[in-house]
C-alpha cells in the first residue's frame, strides 16, 4: 500500500512505527541514517498525507494512516 513512497519516506515510518513515544526529526535521521533537512522535508510530506502526526511540539508520531504504509 505504500506505494508512491520513496525508501527514506518509507524508513521514517517503519522507525516511527517501532517506537511508542513521538521523536524529533535529529533522532530519525539518526535511526534512519540521513540528514535531519532531509528527514524534515519527508515528514512535512508525510504530515500532509495524514501518515504522521505531532503530538508533541517539535517531535512526530505515526498515525494508523501511516502504519498502514509500513
């Protein structure tokens, strides 16, 4: 279903999917190996897909939306 998706969409969600608490972009893209600008652009994508949320300032979550991507 995740089609569309580029790899490092895709592994940011996998990353979020796996954790219970929201993360800030700087500790995806260390899970993720890339630079955090690169992370931040993907989640504002994400974000207006409703794949990922942010529940709290600054840090980001999956949404059933998005656990449906991974």
């Amino acid at each position: 279903m995740s089609e569309g998706l580029t790899d490092v969409q895709k592994k940011i969600l996998s990353v979020l999917n796996e954790t219970e608490k929201p993360l800030a972009p700087k500790q995806i893209a260390e899970a993720v190996g890339v630079e955090s600008k690169e992370v931040s652009a993907n989640i504002k994508v994400l974000k207006k897909l409703g794949y990922v949320d942010s529940p709290v300032r600054c840090k980001y979550g999956i949404t059933d939306s998005g656990k449906e991507n991974v």
